[in-house]
C-alpha cells in the first residue's frame, strides 16, 4: 500500500510540473508572436511588413513635387519619370575616296599672258594647194578662259580642252616661201567642229588670182574663242610659212562670229579687219567689246529673222560702233535666218573689202 501511494503521488506531481512547462511556453511564444506583429502595424490597426519601405520610402510629397515626381495619396508613392537616354551622336560620314586624277594629254606649260608659245612640234612637210593637219600645239596646257568675272564653260569632260587647238591650214596653189602672204583665219561656230560643212565651206572661200592667201581653220573644244590659243596658231604659221603680218584677217560665223570680237578685242594690234558673221549672244553680251575694235574694219551681216542668234544684239553693235567712228559695214538680211554665210564667202566684193585692208593703214 505505501509502495502504491507513492508512486501515485510521484505520478501527480510530474503531470504538474509538464502542465505548468505547456503553458509557460506557449505564452512566451504568443507574447513574442504580438509584439512582432504590432512592431509592423500602423496606428489604424493596418499592418504590412513592407509599409515603411514601399509606400513612400522615406520620401515626402513635398520632395517628390521638388523632384519633377508625381504623388499618389493612396499609395504614397512617388512616381518619377526616369531620364530620357542622351541620343547617340551620328556617327561621321565616311570622307569619299578621291578619284583618279585626270591627267591632260598636253604637258608643255603655256606662257604666261597673251605672249606666244612655241610649239614643241615640227610641221609636215609643206604641199602647195593641199590642207595640212597640224596637231603640235595639242601637246600645251592652257588655263581656262575668264571673261567678265564669267568663268570659261568646259564642255569636253575629257578634259582636252586644257590643251592647245588642232587646225588646218591650207597653203595656196604656187605658193614660194620667197613672198609673204596674207592670212585669213576662219573660227567655226557651234562647239564642235562640223568638219565637213566647214571644210566645204573654206574651200569655197573667194580668192583672187593676184592676190592669193593663207587659210586657217582652227578646232576649238570650249563653249568661247580663246585668244591665247588662236595667237599660238597664227604664231605658229608664221614660223613655218612665209606671211605677210600686217595682212592678217579674222573671220567667223555664230560662235565664231562672236569668238571673232573676242579675240580681235585681246588681240587689238593684230588684224587689218575683221568680218564677224552672224555673231551668236550668248552666254553673255560682247556689246562692251565695242571700244576695243572700232579701230578695226569691220564687215558684219546678220538675218533679221534668225531665232538663234540675236539680230537686236548685232545691229546695235554696228551702231555703237558707227558712234566710235568704226569703218562697219553691216548687212542685214531681210527675213533672213541663222545662216546665208556661203553667199559671203564666195561674195567677190566682201572678200575683197576685207583684204584691202592693211593693219594701221
């Protein structure tokens, strides 16, 4: 019986001591448990484990309205837009390669100025009566024409047009290097040289039995006249043919009519006359050339009804120069167009007149 109670009251006393263990425990636990969770809360009763850092992180509305931002009350956040991104500079454009460097067929330097160059070629040998070809001065480099402040228009994009003419020269049936004889230079029109209708046209040219002349037939590759070149030609046959100088005549039809006042005008000691044949007015006037050949004679004829060339420009040319005491005669051709220059080229009386006269005379 002692034995029993004893292990009785042994068992009352352990489940004592357990139950008193369960319930400290549990409290220390939910103690712990409310203190975290009310840590969290806010004075509402609302609670969220992130508020502090979510909803305006440490950031008030008034700094967020500092900062360009956007508030929102109700979640009390700030909404800022993020900086646009700087745009990325343009990358450089590539520098273009350089072409190939166009060099001239020509490489003898002209001289500088209106003075004559010496062709670095030799002619052919000389036949009475016949064209000869002569290309020597195609081995000269020229600069390009300016005339006004109006730079030279290059229409050969082969560039040969930096070189010296090409030309023809027709020496005259008997012809005896012991006499001089007169020059007549003949300037095409257009910008190339149609070499047929010119040739037909030059080897109808009127010359008389007594009194037999030189023909010069220059090739030209710009738009103008170029003074310096055609000086090289009339030099360079006067170093292989005999040649009277103070009778040498310039002549020319449309862009030749008008190249004959630009070169008679660079070159005003140079001829004894000069027939400019319906001279072209384009690009610019050569009205003002008028003072530099009044000194000259001049016979002119133009179509009134020529559509390429003006007749107002030409007609007011011989009056201008008519009121500088010119020796012009100026033929209008009623109704006439761009054109009638074969029936003055074979014209006895106008042939004639032009080579009467003698330089200074």
């Amino acid at each position: 019986m002692r034995k029993a109670a004893i292990a009785i009251l042994f068992i009352l006393v352990c489940n004592s001591l357990a139950g008193c263990i369960d319930e400290g425990g549990d409290d220390t636990i939910l103690d712990s448990d409310q203190e975290t969770i009310q840590e969290d809360c806010d004075p509402r009763g609302d609670c969220d484990t992130n508020s502090d850092d979510s909803v305006d992180s440490g950031i008030t509305q008034e700094q967020c309205e500092e900062r360009g931002g956007t508030w929102d009350e109700q979640t009390r956040e700030c909404e800022v837009e993020p900086e646009p991104e700087p745009e990325p500079e343009p990358e450089p454009e590539p520098e273009p390669e350089p072409g190939p460097t166009y060099i001239p067929p020509c490489n003898t330097t002209a001289s500088e100025g209106l003075n004559a160059t010496e062709s670095p070629s030799d002619w052919p040998e000389i036949q009475n009566g016949m064209w000869l070809a002569i290309d020597g001065l195609t081995d000269i480099t020229y600069d390009p024409l300016e005339y006004d402040n109006q730079t030279e228009t290059v229409v050969d994009q082969r560039l040969d047009w930096m070189c010296g003419y090409t030309y023809s020269v027709k020496v005259p049936g008997g012809y005896n290097s012991s006499n001089s004889y007169p020059v007549f230079m003949y300037l095409h029109g257009e910008v190339y040289d149609s070499v047929f209708f010119n040739n037909m046209l030059t080897n109808n040219f009127h010359m008389p039995e007594d009194d037999k002349y030189i023909i010069v037939r220059p090739s030209k590759l710009e738009l103008d006249w170029d003074p310096k070149k055609a000086l090289d030609v009339l030099e360079d046959i006067k170093s292989n043919l005999n040649v009277d100088d103070d009778r040498v005549y310039l002549t020319g039809l449309s862009m030749g009519g008008r190249g004959t006042f630009i070169v008679a005008a660079a070159l005003p000691d140079y001829f004894a006359a000069i027939m400019p044949l319906s001279p072209h007015h384009q690009p610019y006037s050569y009205l003002p050339l008028a003072e530099d050949v009044a000194h000259l004679p001049i016979w002119m004829m133009h179509g009134t009804a020529d559509n390429t060339s003006s007749y107002e420009m030409a007609s007011q040319m011989a009056a201008n120069l008519t009121d500088l005491g010119a020796n012009v005669h100026f033929q209008s051709v009623i109704d006439g167009g761009h054109g009638g220059w074969f029936s003055v080229y074979i014209d006895q009386a106008a042939m004639e007149w032009v080579l009467s006269h003698v330089r200074g005379q």
